[in-house]
C-alpha cells in the first residue's frame, strides 16, 4: 500500500476508533498482494468476500481448507470481526455475526447484468447489520437485493423494496422492459 494512503487510513480509524470498517476484499488480477490483503483484514471488523476469495485468504494464511463456518468462526476471532460474510452466488451466503452463524439460500434469477449484484448486497448487508437485524435476516435482505440488481441491466438497475420482497425461491425473476 502506498504510504500516503496508509497513512490516511491510520488517521481515519484514529479519529473514529469505534466507527464499522468494512473490508469488501474483491481480488483482481494484478490489483492487490498477499501481505496487503492480511493487513487490510487485520484493520477491519466487518469484511465481505466470495468463495473463490475465502481459498485464496485460507492460502495466504497458511490455513487448511475449512468448511464455511469454520472460515468464518476462525477467521472472525484470528482478527477480531464481528461480522464476516461469504457470498456464493445463486447459492446464496453465509453469515456470522457475533457467534451467530446462518447459511441462507439464494434467489434464482435470470442475470441480466452481474455488475453492481455485490455491491448491492454488501449495502444491503451493512444496511441489516446497522439494524441490528438477525444474520439470517440479514442474508436473506443482502441476497435478494443481489439477485434483483443481478436481473437488470446496468451496475446500478433501479428497484423498489416491494420489488426486493416479491422475490421468491420458488420461480426464477423474469422481467420485461
């Protein structure tokens, strides 16, 4: 990391030591290195990724392939998370809050458009948790608001609350513009 931006990240948490640190890890190409990873995971207490995500973190820690709750159990009191989601696709997320731990189902969906669909959820997600709502609760908002972004063209799609809720497991969203 460059020392500059290091350097306005120390001041930022000094100045609001108690305020959420969200860590959404997003691995791309080229755009990131083992050790920056490890210290950016040490500095937050909320943190976000995705499946491929957790083998690569496990990689750089030197940990064994774990089950998903184990990842989030281990890794939550290895840095001091409170919370820490894993992201699965159409197959939905894992949650840990707390100790509290939640596999919850995704919504099938027609994707549209992927770009935007983990963005969505992570505000919904952090959205759930300045709620103080259950982590199942909190997966199930966080995966439907994916799926809906998910079915619509463009990163940022609009959508209604109505539109989130209606959402159903049961029969793929199938919209027509």
């Amino acid at each position: 990391m460059d020392p500059r931006v290091r350097s306005v990240t120390r001041k930022l948490i000094s100045a609001a030591p108690g305020a959420r640190r969200f860590y959404d890890i997003n691995l791309r190409a080229n755009s990131y290195t083992p050790a920056l990873v490890c210290e950016l995971l040490r500095q937050a207490n909320v943190v976000k990724l995705n499946d491929s995500e957790v083998a690569s973190v496990e990689g750089f820690l030197g940990l064994s392939r774990a089950g998903l709750e184990e990842f989030c159990r281990g890794a939550a009191k290895r840095f001091g998370w409170q919370a820490v989601c894993l992201t699965r696709g159409e197959r939905g997320c894992a949650v840990l809050i707390d100790r509290v731990y939640a596999e919850v189902e995704g919504y099938p969906v027609l994707v549209a458009d992927a770009v935007g669909a983990g963005d969505a959820f992570a505000a919904a997600f952090l959205h759930g948790l300045g709620e103080g709502w259950r982590a199942a609760e909190i997966g199930d908002f966080a995966n439907r608001l994916g799926a809906l972004v998910a079915s619509r063209p463009g990163a940022i799609p609009e959508w209604t609350l109505e539109e989130c809720r209606a959402l159903s497991r049961a029969r793929p969203l199938v919209l027509k513009y």
